[in-house]
DNA sequence: TGGCTGACCAAGT
DNA sequence: AACTTGGCCAGCC
C-alpha cells in the first residue's frame, strides 16, 4: 500500500530521470521499478501532471507494445517524436521497435 | 457510495 | 500488425 503520494511521485520521477538517453521504458515499467507493480496507469497520470518546465525525460517513457500513449497526430505526440529522434530513438508509425531500444534494465 | 475515465497491460483472435 | 477483452488502480464527480 503506498505511502504518501509525494514521496511516491518522487520515486516515479527519481525512475524516469534514470532512464539513459536513447532508450525507452513502458510505464509498467517504471511503476515496477519504483516498487509499485501494477501501477502503470499512475504513473501516467504523475506525467500528465508534470509542470510544463519540468526537465523530466517524459518522452522516454512509452507503451509496453512500443507505441506512444498519445492520440495521433495530437501535438504531445509530435513533441515526443521530436524528442525521441533528437536522442536517435527512432520512431515510425507512432512506434519504437522495442527491441532495439528498450531500456533493460 | 458508485460509476466513469484514462499518457496502461497481457493474452487472445 | 490491428482489434477485442478483461483486468488493473487512483482521481473526479
């Protein structure tokens, strides 16, 4: 059972920001890492949260089946994108190939 | 209290 | 690869 949902964020945020430059990580995921298995729909309402000048690398986390959890074509998904391709992730049809840029821990 | 809603997941078809 | 289904969990009426 969680705790107190600041440190909980703080965990979340603590995970994300170790997630290394061009590679990924699903929300599950992250959620496992934090210690809260099962958890993966919080942690993206704790993304979706995030102020607007975080420096949080958001992008880096995506669906466990390699698409991003934007609606396509919204702009959240083309600054992902931008993000994305900046580090050298490659992203096609609103994918990343797992296999290739998977964060293994 | 209870139903609805997601920046979700896994397995099946 | 595209869809569907059932499960999941906290926030917001």
């Amino acid at each position: 059972m969680p705790e107190a949902s600041d440190t909980l964020n703080q965990r979340i945020w603590q995970v994300v920001s170790a997630i290394p430059v061009g590679t990924v990580a699903s929300y599950g995921d992250v959620a496992k890492r934090a210690g809260l298995p099962g958890y993966a729909r919080y942690v993206g309402r704790v993304l979706r949260n995030l102020p607007p000048s975080s420096t949080l690398p958001w992008h880096r986390v995506i669906k466990a089946d390699g698409r991003l959890a934007f609606m396509s074509g919204s702009d959240s998904e083309r600054r992902q994108i931008a993000c994305l391709t900046k580090e050298g992730v490659l992203v096609r049809r609103g994918r990343v190939d797992m296999k290739r840029y998977a964060w293994h821990q």
